[in-house]
C-alpha cells in the first residue's frame, strides 16, 4: 500500500433524489467510504441499479452529495483546478455523430488546450492504440457500439490523465475488444496511472483490479483485496503433469495415511473461454483472413507510457534548475511617451505640428506626397469648441459657454 495522500477520499457519502413535493423517493448512495491510492487499478462492482454511476457523477462534480465528503487530489470536485487531471469514459458514449473520428480525439484535445502537434501526434497514437486508424476518416455516427467504446476510451487519454475514471469499458465489445482494454487498463496501472473500474461483469474486474468495493443498494458490502477476497482457504490445489492411475491412488494414500483426509476431486484444469477464444482468432489473422470489424490494438502511446509523479518537489527542483541555467539578460526599460489620441486629432485639425517621436509624425515623414503638402487650417474650425477640449471643460458650463463660443467666434479673423 502507498504512503502517498490517497487520489481519491469519501466519507459517509449520500445521494438521495426526491420528489416535486421534496420527499426522500430514492436513497442511491448510503454512507460511502473509499479510498484509492496512487498507482492503484480499483474495482467498483455491483448489479443495475447499485449506485455505481450514481457515485461517479458525485465524484466528477456532475451531482451533489446530500451529505458527505468527496476529496480528488485533495481538493473538491468542483475544483476546476482538478477536471485537467482526470479523464473519463462513461457508461454511454456521448459523441458528435458528424465528426469522424480524427476530428473528435482533436475536439477533445481542444478541450483541454493542447497545442496543435500534440493533439495531432497523440491523435494518431491514440487511434492506433484501439485499433481505429483505418476508420480515423470514418463519421462517428456510423461507428458501432463496440468502435464507439474504442473511440471513447482513446477520449478518455487525450489529455494524459492522472487519474482515469472508466464506467463500463468493456460494454459493447467482442472478446476481442475487451481483452485489448483490459490490457491497457493493465498497462497503464504499471505505468503509475490510477484507475477507478465501475463495472457489473465480474470477470473483467477479476482481470485487472488489485482492489474492490462491492455495493448492493447504495451501500457498500465488501471491500478488500481481489486474492485474498477470492480465496478458499478449506481447500488446497495441487497442480501436476499428466499423472497414471496408480500414482493417483499412491497420492490417495499418503494422503489419507498422513492427513486423515479424502481428496475430493481429481481433473484436469481447464483454460478460460477467454483464452481459448483469442487463440483461435490470433490462428484467424495469421492466416491473413479479411475482416471487416476493427482490428487488433497497437502499443501503449508514448506519451501514455510515462509513470505518473504526483509529488509536486520534481517539478519544482527542475525549475529551479532551469532558473540557474537561464543567462541573466539585461533588461532596459523603453521610454514611455504619453500619447493623447484626442490631441493628436485635435493638433491635425488645427495644422499644428504634433509632437516629436509622436506616431501621426512618424507616419506622415514616411509619406512624402503628404509632407510636401502645405498645412491646412479649417477655415471654418469652432476654435471655441476646440478649446474647450484642450483645457477639459465641458461643453456647456461656465468658461466656454455657447455665448462665450459665439463671441469668439464673431471676434475671429
């Protein structure tokens, strides 16, 4: 077990829905404790209905507890500061049928504002990786379920997450989709990744969780690790080569001469369905034959293959470091010239010369035809009106009346 903060914390958590008048109608979720750390593959199980999707909307912030405490990295999940650093698939995968499947791993990556090349080279590692590059041009809408789940998947780690949030991954594939998922979830566990698995098919949690929760009704029923929690401690397996007849009835035997016991059953174990299935199918595509389904999954992407540092001391020392790399560079301070846009206009409209290093002076020395040209004066210019904007009276008040204006006016050659 980590000596790390735990990823993720409950304490007593409840979700109850009520009805228009305010009445408990649904207790989804009761006094829920979990604990998840760092680098850890976690099981969430139960049947329909157990409140396992119900528990993830909390956790994502997407519904709010009636009571009880949810931390992510130790802060609340609706810190924005925390949405970065998961990544979630969810029990039905909602995507923009129009975009195909390129367009929605970039939509996605958009999202979370990564620079363009990263979106592009992770996009095509991603689809790669679940075995859609040769349907990447391919309108979602027309994906079946299990391409959906793929694509959803491939979403899901688009932004590198830290911590990943999977509702029913294997729902929708073939054997052979859900193997491949699976062995991600694997992989990226012994990359460092945290994984929270919500799922009803026993088998898939069996595979790939170190650790689970199971609910039934809201509330939690067991928790514990996945060998101990399995194991049969009454009985004792022994597994041997193809043994004769007489040297099972000498094990017979000894055993009842030693132990005073009865071996209860003798056979020959069995492979999982699983196993047995992909390797017909591996046998399938070594024989080159055509199919039209989705096709078997590339490696782990690069940027997916990197152990995950949730201690914040690396980067801080690599800046520092950085920092005492960097060569001091000089900084000299530009003159500041106060611009007045007003004035400027106002100058023009006058025929006064505007001030050095002034834009409108710059401008006009640049154009030669323009700076032969004699300076004009608005024969007909309210030269009290102009007055009044430079000195900043307003129109209107005291000195620069409408009477004043006039009799400058008059007064003016």
């Amino acid at each position: 077990m980590s000596h790390r903060p735990p990823v993720l914390q409950t304490a007593g958590l409840c979700k109850t829905f009520r009805d228009f008048w305010r009445r408990p109608r649904v207790e989804a979720v009761k006094d829920l404790n979990l604990e998840i750390h760092p680098g850890e593959v976690f099981g969430l199980l139960g049947p329909n209905g157990s409140g396992k999707t119900t528990t993830i909307k909390m956790l994502l912030g997407l519904l709010y507890p009636t009571r009880g405490r949810i931390s992510i990295f130790g802060k609340p999940p609706t810190d924005v500061s925390v949405k970065s650093r998961i990544g979630f698939l969810p029990e039905e995968s909602y995507l923009y049928r129009y975009l195909v499947g390129s367009e929605t791993l970039d939509y996605f990556g958009r999202l979370f504002r990564l620079p363009a090349r990263v979106r592009r080279e992770r996009t095509e590692r991603l689809l790669d990786m679940v075995g859609l590059r040769h349907e990447a041009k391919r309108p979602v809408g027309e994906y079946s379920k299990g391409m959906a789940r793929r694509i959803g998947l491939a979403q899901a780690l688009i932004n590198d997450p830290e911590l990943l949030i999977l509702d029913e991954p294997t729902s929708g594939l073939d054997p052979i989709g859900a193997h491949q998922i699976k062995e991600v979830i694997r992989e990226l566990g012994r990359k460092g990744k945290t994984i929270l698995l919500s799922s009803h098919i026993l088998a898939d949690v069996e595979d790939v969780c170190g650790r689970v929760t199971i609910l039934y009704g809201g509330q939690e029923r067991e928790t514990g690790d996945i060998d101990s929690l399995l194991r049969e401690e009454s009985l004792t397996q022994i597994t041997a080569p193809p043994l004769s007849p007489a040297t099972l009835d000498q094990v017979r035997a000894l055993i009842r001469r030693l132990e005073a016991k009865e071996v209860v059953d003798v056979t020959h174990p069995r492979i999982r369905l699983e196993e047995f299935f992909l390797r017909i199918v591996r046998e399938a595509q070594d024989a080159n034959l055509h199919t039209h389904g989705a096709r078997s999954g590339g490696d782990i992407p690069e940027f997916l293959s990197k152990a995950t540092e949730t201690s914040e001391g690396g980067v801080v020392e690599e800046l520092v470091t950085a920092g005492r790399r960097a060569e001091p560079v000089a900084f000299k301070p530009e003159p500041i010239v106060a611009k007045d846009p007003s004035r400027n206009v106002i100058d023009d409209l006058l025929g006064r010369p505007a001030p050095a290093g002034d834009e409108a002076t710059k401008t006009k020395r640049a154009a030669p035809a323009r700076a032969a040209e004699p300076a004009r004066t608005a024969p007909h210019a309210d030269r009290g009106i102009i007055d009044d904007l430079l000195k900043g009276s307003p129109s209107g008040s005291g000195k620069g009346s409408s009477s004043e204006r006039d009799a400058t006016r008059e007064t003016t050659p």
